[in-house]
C-alpha cells in the first residue's frame, strides 16, 4: 500500500468538511502544479538560486494548503538550499521532491474523485 502524502483528516477540518471547497482546492493544485513543478525543474537545471527559492517558495506554500506535509517539506529543502546558495545540492534535493510528487499526483486524482463521488 502506498503512503499517503496528503493528511485527508488534515484536509477535511482546513475545509470545515466542506467537500466542494475541497474539490476547489484540488483543482486548483491540479491546474497549477504542473507549471510550476516544471518551472522549478528548469530553475534547478539553470542552477538559479534565487529562481529556485521563488518556485520553491510558492510550490511549499500551495503543498501546505493541500495538507501535503512531506512533499512540502522535501521542497522546503530546494528553498532553503537555494537561500544558502548550495546550488550543488539542488540536484539530490529536487530527486527526493520529484519520487514524492509523483506519488502525491497519483493521490490526489484519487482524492478528487472521492471528493467528488
């Protein structure tokens, strides 16, 4: 079995169990993830400290409304890296984000179609 890397429970209580409002948030991270999953990839490729700590800044920030602590965390490390300016850790540190939110897409088309069942 998969490990979840969205507290639902977490979640839930955000949106006063308000599913519809759940649903929202969802899409919205599905709609803008992928943007700026890849924005982040080309910062990393760029070894562009300052762009890294900007998308990594703003992934952390949508991760954190979704409950998503882990993969929150994991990005956190690329912002904190990108602050201290150890661009030769940016590699290692978006791999670790990048096997988490691969696993979290997958759980949150699962999350959207419970929500909307």
């Amino acid at each position: 079995m998969a490990k979840n890397f969205i507290d639902l429970e977490e979640l839930l209580e955000r949106t006063e169990n308000d599913r519809e409002l759940m649903r929202d948030l969802l899409t919205i991270f599905k709609e803008e993830f992928p943007q700026r999953h890849q924005a982040l990839r080309e910062a990393v490729k760029s070894v562009n400290a300052t762009q890294v700590v900007m998308e990594a800044h703003a992934l952390k920030g949508m991760l954190s409304n979704l409950a998503a602590v882990e993969a929150a965390t994991a990005v956190g490390e690329l912002e904190r890296l990108g602050r201290k300016n150890e661009t030769s850790k940016f590699l290692e540190s978006l791999s670790r984000f990048e096997a988490i939110a691969k696993e979290l897409s997958r759980q949150v088309e699962a999350c959207m179609a419970e929500v909307s069942g």
